[in-house]
C-alpha cells in the first residue's frame, strides 16, 4: 500500500496569505482554465474560474545537486490537504507520468526513473520500493517534467 504525500498545510498557507516561494518571489496570481491546473495540496484540479498561485517550489529539504525547482499550481482560496490515501484526481488527468526513487540523503536512486502509466503507478511504485535503498518516490508530469506529489511506503 503506498500512500500520496500533496505539500504540507504550513508551506501552502504561506504562499495563500502572501509569501514568497523558493526563489524569493511573490506567487504569480491566476484563474485556473479549468485543464491541466493541479493543486499540489488538495490533489485536485483547481476549478475553471477559480483562483490559483504559480510559483517555484523545491520539493527537498537541504539544497545539493539534486534538488531540482520548478514550477507547481496551488489552489488561490484555502484548501484541505489531501489525506493521501487513494490515487488523487491530478493523477488521473494525464495517461502517463514519471515517477522515481529517491534515497534518504534526497539522491536518485538510478535505475528506478520510469514513465508509466497512471493505472499502474501504484504497482510500479510497489515494484521499486521493493529496493531497500528506496525512501521515497516523486511524481512529476511525463511531458512537462512538473513536480506533482510524493509517494511514500
Ligand atoms: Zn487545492
């Protein structure tokens, strides 16, 4: 059973009441279209119409080679996390996502990145946590490389 980890409350009430992101600046305000727009803490996709920030966010705790930032969408009004433990919307809107293992010192454990498709991410999930050296596995977009979640035992 594998569970999905959305960006915790406190760092996404941070950028909803006005604070900057992981390069010092100021969220971008926008309305959702309604496609393509996941938030990474509700694991929903944000509303036609609704409010949404986009911002950088580095989804590691120590800064070294590996702690890849990029851009996410977070719901603009405040919103519930996720309580992970089924397979969120967002992933569901597109057929296939990249998924990969990291070691516990926040490395790529090489062998485990993988593109598959989003019926089987939770199998493939199982399959590469079956390598001890495996902590944790991130989601990201297939083919805008989009950090989406994490994915823990
Ligand atoms: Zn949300």
């Amino acid at each position: 059973v594998v569970k999905y980890v959305a960006l915790e409350t406190k760092i996404v009430r941070h950028w909803q009441s006005g604070g900057t992101d992981c390069h010092g600046q100021l969220p971008e305000k926008a309305i959702s279209d309604g496609q393509g727009n996941p938030c990474r803490h509700c694991l929903r996709e944000i509303p036609q119409g609704a409010p949404m920030l986009i911002l950088a966010h580095r989804p590691f705790h120590h800064l070294h080679p590996y702690a890849e930032a990029g851009p996410v969408f977070v719901c603009g009004r405040l919103c519930l996390r996720s309580d992970g433990t089924t397979q969120p919307d967002i992933l569901t809107t597109s057929p296939e996502y990249l998924i990969k293992g990291y070691s516990e010192d926040e490395r790529i454990v090489y062998g485990t990145g993988a593109v598959v498709p989003a019926k089987a991410i939770a199998a493939a999930s199982e399959e590469i946590f079956s390598d001890a050296r495996v902590a944790w596995i991130h989601v990201r977009s297939a083919r805008n490389n989009c950090y989406q979640l994490r994915i823990d035992r």
